[in-house]
C-alpha cells in the first residue's frame, strides 16, 4: 500500500513547513489528487491521520480535490477528459491518449496557527 508512504512523506513536508512558519500547529490541509494519479482517496486519508499523530498536524482538516484526467488524443487532434489511463478517446474511439494532466498528488494548501 503506497498510500502509507505517500501519507509519510506528506506529513513530513507538513512538519517542515509548520516549523519554517513558526507555527503551532497545521490546521487545514488541501490536497490535489488526481483521477489518473493510482492513489486511493480512502485509504490516504487514513493513512494521514496514523501519520499525524502525536505531531503538528493532528486533527487538521483535510480537503481532497479530485481533478479528472486530460489527455491529448492524437488521433482525433481532441483534448478530452478521461476516468484512467487505458480508456479509449471518448471522441474517436482510438487508443493513442497522451495524458495531459489529472496524474498529480499535490500539497496545494496549507493553513498554519
């Protein structure tokens, strides 16, 4: 389960910054996952709160935007939206997708007191 360590990882960078603010403590956490990105939102967000324990940002409220993958279909010349990486163009039916976005897992924001 790589959600332990993308949680890890995250809480880490959380804590970095919390002490660069001289803050107390995170508050809010805004995270953008996208649809193409192969993490579970699910177990992420329990993943989190294990590794927020004890720390900076225990009990910070965690927002998860969830933007949907974009490819590029070189076929058609479309710009289209798709759910994962082996659906075909939505368009045309052809399956030369270059994927465009929708594949991130971003810290976007952070709230700190």
């Amino acid at each position: 389960m790589h959600e332990v360590a993308l949680a890890t990882a995250l809480i880490d960078l959380v804590n970095q910054e919390v002490a660069a603010a001289r803050a107390r403590r995170a508050t809010r956490l805004v995270l953008e996952i996208g649809a193409l990105s192969h993490v579970d939102v699910h177990a992420l967000r329990f993943a989190v709160d294990a590794a927020a324990r004890g720390g900076p940002a225990e009990g910070a409220a965690l927002e998860v935007l969830e933007p949907p993958g974009k490819a590029y279909c070189l076929d058609c010349e479309a710009s289209v939206t798709i759910a994962a990486r082996a659906e075909l163009c939505p368009s045309c039916g052809g399956a030369k997708l270059l994927v465009q976005g929708g594949d991130e897992m971003r810290l976007k924001e952070m709230e700190v007191v």
